[in-house]
C-alpha cells in the first residue's frame, strides 16, 4: 500500500484522538493489518480470547474455499468451539465486567419526551424471561423466527432471545409490506412471528399487527400456518403501566390511544402477558461458531430476496472487533447508530457490535426530521453522543435544511461520525465534517455489505488520513482486488471489479436453503474471489473509492433493491404488458426508480393508472420502492435478440441524448419517442 503523496488533498486524523486511540497512527494501522494477514490465526485468536467459550477454540481456526472450480464453496471459523453470542454480550457483561448497573440503551421514542433507560442486567432478565417464553412455546434450535417491529427495546430483547436459545431471526424492516413479509416468512419456514400492536412514524400512525395479519393471511392462502403471533403493545403501553410515557401535552398524549388490535386468539399472544410469569433466569443453548444465528434478506438481482445466513462465532468476533476499532470505541462513550435494526446495520452496530463491547447507545424510534429538522442534534446533546453512525442520503436530507438547525445545538460531545450505504458524495461529505463535526471530528466512511456482516474497507478515525468520499483502506484481515473483465487482478491506479481474496471471520456462510445460488451469485463469476458486485477505484495513493454497483441493483437511500423485483411487481398489474425500470440519479435518495410501462392492448394509460402502479409497487414491496416516475413506453429499445437495453432507458429518463452505440437496437425509432414522452417530473 503506497503512502498518501505529500501536498494530496487529505484530512489528516485530527491529532487529539490519537491518545489513547486503540490505532493511533497510520504506521500502527499498517503494523497490524500486517500481522492479521501473516498471523490470522494469532490476530483473530487474540480478539476471540475476550470471550466466553464454552469449548474453546482449537484445531484449524479457519478452512474455506472460495474457488468454485475446486469443490464447493465453504467458510468455516473456529468449528468444533462452542460459545452463546447472548451469553458474552449480557451475562460475560453482567457479571465478569460488572456493567450490569451501565446503561445498553437510551431509548428515544417518536415523540421527543417519551423516552427510557434500559440496563445490561435489566436488559439481560427481559431476554431470558423472553427467551425462555420462546422456549415455552415450543421454539428450539435451529428454528426460525420471524420479527417484524418498530424500533424499540423489545426488538432488541426478542432478537437476543433467539439468540440465547439457538433459533435463528429473521428480521423483516416494518417498512416491509405484508406481501414481503409473508414471502421471507415462507422462504425460511419461520413458526412463530413477534410483532407489535402500532407506532409512529413522524405523524403516521402504522398499524402493524394488521399488515402482519395480512402476510398471514397470505401464508395461510399458501398452505403454510404459522402456529404463533406474539404481539407486544407499545402504542397502547400506557394502558398496562400507570404515569409516565402518556404525558398531558398533545403529541404524548396520543400515545396513550390503545388502538383496536386485530385479534385472533387461536394464534395471537400478547407479549406482556406471556413474560409475566416467566423466570429471569435462562441457560443458554451452547452453540458451535459455526451454527447458524440469523438470516436477513437482501435484494438479488434475480428479483427473488436472498436470506444471507451469518454464523455464532465468526459474526460476534468480526462485529465486536470492527465496532472497538472503527468508532474507537471507550467505555465511557454514548454511540449513536441512526439505522433500523430492520437491515444489517442494526444488527451489526447497533445490536451485536456495541453489546459486545458493553457499550451505551441510543436506541432511536423515530424520523430525523420530525417534529423538526434539527431533531437529531437534540437528540445527540441530550445524551451527549460521542461517535455517530448515519447514511448519506440523511445527510443530504438534513444538508437540505443549512446550517442554522444543527448549529443551533452544540454538539460539543462529538468525536467520531460515520457513514455507511452507499457512496457519499464530496459535498456531503465536507458539509458532515464542516458543519457537522466542526472540523474536529473524522469521518469513517464504512464499506460494507449485508454479506460481509461488518466493515470491510473503512479508515480508523485516529490513524486514516481521510478522502472525501473514499472508504479508504481494508479492515484487518480483509485483502480487496481489483479485477478486469477477463478476472486478471489490476495493480496500482486501476478501475474494475470489486473482490475480495480470502475470508475474515464476518463473511456470509450461505444463502438460506439455496447453497447454489450463494455460490452463483458471488464465487462463479470470478473464480477464488468473493465478488460484491460492486465498481471500484484504487489510486495512486492506494485509497479505494467505491464507483457503485454494476449489476441490476439500486441504491435508493442506501438500501439495495433489484430492477427485477420492481419490474416484477409492475408486469402484475392486469394492465401491464411489459415493464423496464432503470435506476435515476436522486437529490436526497442517491438513487431513485424511473419505471417505463408497456401497456397491455386495449389498456389506456391515466393518471389513475400511474397512482394504481405505485401502489401495487407499494404493497408488493415496501414505501421504500416506491417509484419516482412512471412512463407510458409503447415500445421499449431492444437488441435483436429481445433484450432491453437499459443503457439507453438510462439516458432517456436522465434527458441525455449522448446514447453510445445503438446499431444494435431493433428498432431505432422507439427512441425517439421515448424521448418524447418523458417524465419531466417526479410526482
Ligand atoms: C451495498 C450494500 C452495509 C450496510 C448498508 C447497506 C453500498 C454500502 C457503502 C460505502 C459506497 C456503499 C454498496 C454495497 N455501500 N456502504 N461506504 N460507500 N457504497 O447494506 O443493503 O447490503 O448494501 O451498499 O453498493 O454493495 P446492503
């Protein structure tokens, strides 16, 4: 790795942070990522020594092969140990560090003034008396449990549950339609489903328990009961408790509303009601490293979501280690990681990653900008946030707003920010660390993927010198590549594909119930490479700059979706003969959806028509799809062969004429008219 240049536009780590930082230099960055590469087995043993294990590790500490021309695709870390990853974020906490008394989260609700404190030992009685609720209702190990909830503590308690007892999550975001929600309950088999009665978004009451009704109806429809649906009542929590959160003010007031829940009592179970009786105490389920700890589904380009499998072992050393080293983290900090648990970002640094280290974070319900734009500073004076993880798209969202909304708070206890999923722009990026940080605070611009479980190229904020909008180096134990399109690596200055060389302990170990498609997907294209399937710059300096994706993927405010699932979504209107979607530059989303829809004969397309496709897209998938334009295509450019050429929907939706080369468009003229028909604004 060369040395940044002399005179390069880099910001250097801020000097302050270097004492006492756990990397304090560039030169002890390198030392040890040294030593990950040429001693894994010491460097990884090290860090698995910090924890509990029930039979320790030994043996060969890592097997793997990643090339498929040799045999399957396996990544095995420490097997044969046996641990409880519940057990060494709460009980090793509790009673060998003695945090029990120290605060695991600062829960913020939607309403500013409704908030409250959880404790390690609390948090740790909630999760055996769930857990051994679990347990009760006749989950074991190795089962699958479906969790669709808002943002609050029992998402937490419910998730570290399974955990304790062996059984796998799968976390669905309550942003999920029904329809999603019955398909990754299907997919993985799941038994039981934890939901909760309503919340707020903002001002948007979501009733949850009747979406989740609704996913399963639709499962029921397919032959697959779920036996179990155990409801916790967070909107109407006021009624179980007496003072409090309700509040006499208008905003806290409605939280007292007890909204009608939807109830079928031959599967429905309140929460409150079952934890009642059950004991605080629960033995852990001892696991191998290897055994499988959750799944969460994330976009394929096929259309059809992928439940990415992580495991125990590999999962809890590569979190805790990546949350210590990339947010610096001390014992007395308050970290503050803006993302739904719903996606793999709470669950590698909000949940796993900070629990492990006996962390205090904030656990934040609602929106950034809501009631006010300046909430998320509020928020960080009140409990005077240290390291502060969010996306870019909620940077640009708040850049929208100047500088008077954060400048009016203080924001003095900032040390550290953060970015992650997607590409962050310079602009942002200097607006997050001028306005944001006040110049004094490094931004970590973390790579990572739901597949990689943690950070695989970030700085270390007291040794990288930072580029803005670069990931810059790999993560210990992480060799990237750079690939051309014949799969030769490319040294130096290079463009090309992204890939990595070997495994680090975090690494997906297989796609729920389709190992095949797992290897497709990211081991066929380049054999003896993981490939993320995304573009990458390396420069002279040897900084990574990640150039977005290059397969049929979207980036909509860093969460992935495939062409292929919206389009799919759309064709199932009974007006639509054919549907292209191509992904289109976006303000705040980074990127948002432009749909072009052929209709069928005898269809005509209407106002009507559009609202109607947008909320098929809604229902299918989530608000998160919901598409941006639609246009009517009455023919879409294709090859010879049948194939749409995206490239050039690409350039008709951005209004661009540059086409490249169109010799091989059947039938040139659909051009022109598209052109014709464009959208000129999202509605
Ligand atoms: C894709 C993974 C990992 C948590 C959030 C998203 C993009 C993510 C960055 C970054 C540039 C980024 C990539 C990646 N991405 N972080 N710092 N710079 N691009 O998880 O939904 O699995 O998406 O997000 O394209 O492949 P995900």
């Amino acid at each position: 790795m060369a040395l940044p240049a002399e005179g390069d536009a880099l910001f250097p780590a801020p000097p302050s942070l270097a004492r006492g930082a756990h990397v304090p230099s560039l030169a002890a960055y390198r030392e040890r990522y040294r030593r990950s590469l040429e001693e894994p087995q010491e460097f990884w043993g090290d860090i698995a020594k910090e924890f509990y294990w029930r039979t320790q590790p030994s043996g060969s500490f890592l097997k793997y092969n990643f090339d498929v021309t040799k045999g399957p695709i396996f990544i095995e870390w420490m097997k044969g140990a046996t641990t409880n990853i519940c057990y060494n974020l709460l009980d090793r906490n509790v009673n060998e560090k003695k945090l029990g008394d120290k605060i695991a989260f600062y829960w913020e609700g939607n309403e500013p003034g409704d908030s409250t404190v959880i404790s390690y030992s609390e948090l740790l009685h909630q999760v055996c008396q769930f857990a051994n609720v679990l347990r009760a209702q006749g989950v074991k190990k190795g089962d699958r449990v479906s969790i669709y909830m808002p943002m609050i503590v029992e998402l937490v308690v419910a998730m570290l549950a399974c955990a304790r007892i062996g059984a796998l999550h799968s976390i669905v975001f309550a942003g999920f339609s029904a329809e999603s929600l019955c398909e990754r309950i299907l997919d993985s088999n799941c038994s039981l489903l934890i939901t909760a009665d309503a919340f707020y978004r903002g001002d948007k009451l979501i009733n949850l328990k009747q979406i989740a009704d609704e996913a399963l109806q639709k499962c029921r429809d397919k032959d697959a009961p779920l036996r179990t649906c155990i409801v916790v009542k967070h909107l109407g929590r006021e009624a179980l408790v007496s003072g409090g959160r309700c509040g006499k003010s208008p905003p806290l007031k409605r939280l007292c509303q007890d909204v009608p829940t939807p109830w079928d009592a031959g599967v429905d179970r309140w929460w409150h009601e079952l934890v009642k009786d059950a004991s605080k105490e629960c033995e852990p389920e001892w696991c191998d490293a290897e055994d499988e700890l959750f799944v969460l589904y994330t976009s394929g380009s096929t259309g059809k979501p992928k439940g990415v499998v992580h495991t125990v072992g590999g999962y809890m050393i590569f979190t805790a280690a990546t949350f210590k080293y990339v947010f610096d983290h001390h014992p007395e900090d308050v970290y503050w990681c803006t993302a739904d648990i719903g996606w793999i970002t709470g669950h590698s640094y909000l949940t796993y990653g900070p629990l492990a280290n006996g962390a205090t974070s904030v656990l934040f319900e609602g929106l950034p900008i809501y009631p006010d734009v300046s909430r998320m500073w509020s928020i960080v004076d009140k409990y005077q946030v240290t390291k502060f993880y969010t996306a870019p798209t909620a940077i640009r969202l708040l850049m929208k707003f100047g500088d008077e909304p954060v400048k009016k708070h203080s924001r003095k206890s900032l040390k550290v920010l953060g970015t992650v999923g997607e590409p962050i722009n310079p602009e942002a990026w200097l607006w997050y660390y001028r306005v944001v940080g006040e110049e004094r605070c490094p931004i970590v611009d973390t790579f990572w993927q739901t597949e990689t479980g943690g950070h695989v190229l970030t700085p270390l904020p007291a040794a990288t010198p930072m580029k803005p909008g670069s990931a810059t180096f790999p993560f210990f134990g992480v060799v990237p590549a750079i690939l051309d399109e014949c799969g030769e690596e490319l040294e130096g200055e290079a463009e090309g594909y992204l890939v990595f060389k070997q495994p680090w302990p975090g690494i997906m170990r297989t796609v729920y119930g389709n190992h095949e498609r797992f290897e497709t997907t990211y081991f066929k294209k380049f054999p003896g490479y993981y490939v993320t399937g995304d573009g990458c710059k390396r420069d002279k300096d040897g900084y990574y700059w990640i150039t977005g994706r290059i397969d049929d993927m979207l980036n909509v405010s860093g969460h992935l979706l495939s062409t292929a699932e919206v389009e799919s979504a759309l064709v199932g209107h009974a007006s639509v003969a054919e549907a292209a979607v191509v992904s289109h530059p976006h303000p705040v989303k980074g990127e948002c959806l432009y749909c072009f829809v052929t209709l069928r004969d005898g269809h005509e397309f209407t106002k009507a028509l559009r609202d109607e496709l947008r909320n098929q897209v809604r229902e299918k998938i989530g608000p998160i799809a919901t598409p941006d334009y639609i246009q009517h295509a009455p023919g879409l450019p294709k090859t010879r062969s049948g194939k749409i050429m995206r490239r050039i929907l690409r350039q008709i939706a951005k209004n661009d004429r540059e086409l490249g080369d169109t010799s091989t468009v059947a039938d040139p003229a659909v051009i022109s008219q598209l052109f014709q028909q464009r959208c000129e604004a999202a509605e």
